[in-house]
C-alpha cells in the first residue's frame, strides 16, 4: 500500500510540475503521469495476490525504467546527464525481488535509445547516449541477484518428565471420544440390525404365506424361506401324549417322517423345547437341529423341527423363522379348522349315504367303496380296507391305499389272522405305536412302513359281519378324532353288512317317505314325531347348507338310539318320523323324550366349526292303528 501511495504522489508531482513550470511539456507528463498510475495500480493487485515472481518483477522494473526516460527525455539535456537514474528500479527489483539484472538491463539500455529518439523525430542519438546505453549493458551483466541470508536458529530445550506434564484432562477427554465413538457405531449397527431383521422378517413372511395346500407345501415354503436342509411339522395328538408327524420338507430321512415325539403337550414350553431338542438330535444325530414351538392363545398346538447344515446355517434359519413362529402357528391352526370341518362334511355326508340306502338301490360293495374312498383321503391313511365276514371267509368289499393283510399278519391268544381275531373276542385293535407292539410282525412292519394301525369290528363283538382295517406309515398317524370316524363308519355299515345275513328281511334304514308309510300301514305301534323348532330362524341365522348339514347330522345322532325294527323317516317339512312297532305308549314317550334331549346337548355346530347351532326338538307321540286312523291318509297326502 505503501509503494501504491508513493507512485501515485510522484505521478501527480510530475504533472504539477508540468503545469506550472512548462517543462517538461504539460501534455506528456499528463500521458506519462497517467501510464505511472496504470503500472502502479497493476503493481498492487500483484502484490495482493502474490503472483510477483522474479520474471514479472523484473518485466515490471523495465516499464519503470522506460516511463522514467521518456519524462528524462522530454526535459532538454536531462537525459544526458540524469540517465542512471533509470537503474533504480533494477536494483530495487534486483534487490527485493531477486530478479536477473541480466534481463532487465537490455530493457533499461532500450528504453534510453528509445525515449531519445522519440522526442527527435526518431533519429539516431548522440554518441554520448549511446555511450551510456552501453554502460548500462555492462552494469546489468557485472550485477547478480541478491541472495536471502537466513539463519536457523536452533535452540535445545529440555523436555519435561512425566511427572511434570499432566495429562489427565487430555487423557479424559479422549477416553470420552472413544466411549462416544463405540456408542455411535454400537447405536450403528443396532439400527442396522433391527432394520435387516424387519425386512427379512417381511420377506420370509411373504414367502410362507404362499403355502396353500397343505402341511407338506407349508413345509417346503419353510424350507425355501429360511435356506435349511429340511423342517418336520409335529402336531399334537389328541391322546395328549405325544406329537405327530404331519408334513415335511427337505432332505430328511425315513425316521424323521414317521417317527412321533414321545412329549406330553400339557407342560411348560420351556420343557416342551428342551425334550423336543433331545429327540430330534437322537432321530439325526448327524446334523444340528432345533425347534420352534407353535401356540394359539397360549395353547402348545405344535412343533416346528428345523435341520441345517452346520451351527452357523442353523443359527441364520432360526433367526429367520422365529419371528414368523405366530403366522405359521396361524397357518397350521386354520388348516386344523378346514381339515375338521372337510371330515365333518365328509363324515355327515358317506354316512348319511350308508343310512339312507335302504332300498338297495346301490350294492353293499359300492357303498364301501365309496366310504373307503372318502375317508382314506380326508384321514390321510397309507391304507384303508372293508371287510366282509362271510362263514369265516375274509371277503375285501373295498380297499384304498397300499395293499396290506394286517389282520392276516396278526398273532392272537387263541390264533392269528381272522379266526384267531374271532376266538379272542372280535374286540377293537388300536396300535398307536405299531413298532412297540409284537401282534404285528416287524417283517410286515418295516415291508409296509407302518407305524400305527387300527382294527374295528362291523357289528355287534360276539358276532361281527366285518371289520375296517385302516394303516398310517406315522406312528400316532390315527388320532382320536380319526378313530371316532371310523367307528361311526362301522357303526353304520353294520346295518348294511347285515342285510346279507338276513335276506328276507326288509329294508331297515332311513326309509323314504312312500317307504315309510307304507311299512307303517301293516302293523299297530306308535308313531313318534321330532319336530326342530324354529327351522325357518335358524336357516336365516346360519344359511340353508349349514341347516341340511345339521340336520343330517341331527338324524345320524338319532339313528343308533332307534330299537330294532323301528322304521325311520325324514318328512319333506324337516321333521323326523319314528315308528315303534307293538310298542306301548309309556315306553315310546320315555324313548322319544330321552333321544330329544340326548341330540341337541351334544353341540351340533356349522360345517366350518365356529359356531353352536342351538336346535332344539319338539317330541309330539302318538299311538297308531292303521286299520282305522286317518292319519295314515294325511301322511300319504303329505308326502
């Protein structure tokens, strides 16, 4: 700023001096005074910016030297004598600025020519001029860049010791950095964690949702949502005293697919997990597995047994298919509730079939084909058969599934096969755990693969028209509910079978109602009428399908409580008729009042489960000549 203000004070001295004095000519020192002020301000915005290198430096110390023998030039005879006064800038430039005085004294030695011959008409000057123009070149050549002298200093001072120094706050403070670190990338990897968590979470969900069809399918979603080797689904048994096979996936052997666990389903879930461990490491000890429980409202309903490779595959599977434990408990809870209602319908429907052939219109044969058919595959049986017993002879009316001679293959007390079966009292056969039991032979067992299996008689124990023989390759495979089926199924097909016995005798199922009447017409008895109340709310409430199930359901409730020889019918109005021949009037209302409240206590509920169906019976008995009643005709007209 300094060397600004100097520039800019000589610039308007030179043109003061200038106008006032004359000389040198007012007009060229304004023109030399207003190149000064140019230069100088160019000279600081260098200076500010610190771009004067030695080259520019010493560019810039030739155009002073050149401004400054022009305003030499344009005084009369200055030149001459004043010229070195052009040396200034180059040694200044020399000096601060170790610019090569090599490179600015041609410049300085040109300038002087030049400014002489521009005010004389641009002739050559006098020899003294050139004289010193000369001089000028030697000068700049004899003269080098100043060198900066710098002098280092260096001055040893003692260091503190440690006990001097204290370090404590710099130690805290740093200790404090660190801790808020880690807490930043622990609070990091937290958020990191809990978001992978989520969206695998989401993703695994949406993978086993898709399962439709099924336990096996839920299985094999399982196992392609979580990357394991393979999954078993158990459910418990309703024995209460173990946990059945129902579906699996993967690569699994033969023990895991029919082997059940020996766990009562009425303790602790942490007891439940830890024996569930112990037998699924004991069924494949090969591999690591674990378990994941399934429970509905705080209820044990089943087990989830996943395999994997080695401890770190099993670990990432688990933490994959644990938070979705709830929606496959769900999943596996509605697929209980449509497989209980498809054996209900089932059951209410082949059956009432069986009871209502009472005209034979269908043949023994195709009726226990038909119920053989249905039942294997809404129970899930490796093997179902229907025999008939015909003077000792073993006759297979019906059979669906694998081939197996059970009742054949078994030993008795007095016997094996059918006729040792007879002489040991024709009772029922219900082999939970077949490979536990030695009525079957282990042969037979391992040949077939069966793990459970149920004998039942058709008809009465001391003299049966048949049997059902039904297999599942699970041990527990036949549950309670399965067991009850098949015994209605016997139940009913008693009739049927028997009807080959006694071939003389008439029909005595559900008759139709021209049957009916006409059986009634023959003989004296009472005439009993069970009439639900309130049919028509009811169908409004629950919906007609759901009615004519419940209905059937009410009738087959019925059948096996009706006397033998007593005719049945159902009347178009809904109502059922019972016919009690050369029964008494006390005896038929005792009856009709205790099959009336017997029926509607024992729960009769929609096709799907979820809701009681309050049906009530209206008892109406009546004692029936038919040579003389006229009812008879308002049955007909009925009908």
């Amino acid at each position: 700023m300094v060397e600004l203000s100097v520039r800019l004070l000589l610039s308007g001295l030179l043109v003061f001096i200038a106008g006032v004095l004359g000389v040198p000519a007012f007009p060229i020192a304004f023109k030399i005074g207003m190149m000064q002020v140019a230069l100088a301000m160019f000279h600081n915005r260098l200076e500010a910016r610190s771009l004067r290198t030695p080259a520019m430096a010493a560019l810039l110390a030739g155009a002073d030297s050149l401004l400054i023998t022009l305003t030499l030039a344009a005084i009369p005879n200055a030149l001459g004598i004043y010229s070195l006064v052009a040396l200034a800038p180059i040694i200044i430039a020399a000096a601060k600025h170790r610019a090569n005085p090599f490179l600015m004294a041609p410049i300085a030695a040109a300038s002087i020519v030049g400014a002489h011959m521009a005010h004389h008409e641009w002739k050559l000057p006098p020899n003294e001029i050139l004289i010193q123009s000369l001089l000028f070149l030697a000068i700049g050549s004899l003269v080098k860049p100043m060198k900066i002298q710098r002098e280092i200093v260096i001055e040893r001072v003692e260091e503190p010791t440690r006990e001097e120094i204290d370090l404590s706050p710099i130690v805290l403070e740093a200790e404090n950095q660190i801790l808020e670190l880690r807490e930043s990338y622990r609070q990091m990897c937290d958020a990191y964690r809990v978001l992978y968590r989520k969206s695998n979470k989401d993703r695994v969900a949406a993978i086993i949702a898709e399962a439709r069809g099924g336990y096996f399918r839920l299985c094999e979603k399982i196992v392609e949502a979580s990357s394991a080797r393979g999954c078993v689904l158990y459910l418990a048994s309703q024995y209460g005293d173990s946990f059945v096979v129902s579906g699996g996936a993967g690569e699994l052997s033969e023990a895991q697919l029919t082997e059940a666990f020996p766990i009562r389903a009425k303790q602790s879930i942490a007891l439940i997990r830890e024996q569930a461990d112990a037998c699924s490491q004991t069924l494949e000890p090969a591999y690591p597995s674990a378990n994941i429980i399934l429970t509905i409202e705080n209820k044990v309903i089943g087990l989830l047994t996943v395999l994997a490779d080695d401890r770190d595959r099993l670990f990432e599977a688990m933490e994959a298919l644990e938070p979705t434990a709830a929606l496959v408990s769900t999943m596996v809870h509605e697929e209980q509730r449509i497989g209980s209602m498809e054996r209900r319908l089932t059951e209410t429907e082949i059956l009432y079939t069986v009871v209502a052939t009472a005209d034979g219109g269908l043949t023994r044969a195709e009726i226990a084909s038909r119920v053989a058919r249905e039942f294997q595959a809404v129970l899930q049986l490796e093997h179902l058969a229907i025999h008939a017993i015909e003077a000792d002879d073993d006759v297979v009316l019906a059979q669906e599934g694998r081939d197996m001679l059970l009742l054949d293959s078994m030993k008795f007390e007095h016997g094996r096969g059918v006729e040792g079966w007879i002489s040991s009292g024709c009772g029922e056969i219900c082999l939970i755990d077949a490979r536990s039991n030695d009525m079957l032979p282990s042969e037979l067992i391992i040949k077939e693969r069966v793990g459970s299996c149920v004998i039942l008689p058709i008809g009465s124990e001391s003299n049966p028209v048949g049997y059902i023989s039904a297999a599942s390759g699970r041990i527990a495979g036949i549950d309670m509910s399965d067991v009850e089926t098949l015994r209605a199924a016997a139940a009913e097909l008693s009739r049927l079978l028997s009807r080959r016995e006694r071939p003389n005798e008439e029909s005595d199922g559900i008759l139709s109602p021209k049957q009916f009447i006409e059986r009634v017409a023959r003989v004296e008895g009472v005439m009993i009428t069970l009439l639900p109340l309130q049919i028509k709310d009811l169908e409004q409430k629950y919906g007609k399908p759901a009615m004519a199930h419940a209905m059937r359901t009410v009738m087959l409730r019925i059948r096996p409580h009706v006397p033998y020889g007593a005719l049945m019918c159902r009347h178009p109005d809904g109502m059922f008729m019972v016919y009690l021949p050369g029964a008494s009037r006390e005896a038929a209302t005792e009856w009709a009042n205790e099959v009336s409240s017997k029926t509607p206590s024992a729960g009769i509920r929609t096709p799907d489960g979820s809701q009681k169906i309050p049906l009530q019976l209206r008892v109406k008995v009546a004692a029936l000549d038919p040579r003389t009643s006229p009812q008879i005709n308002q049955l007909l007209a009925a009908s």
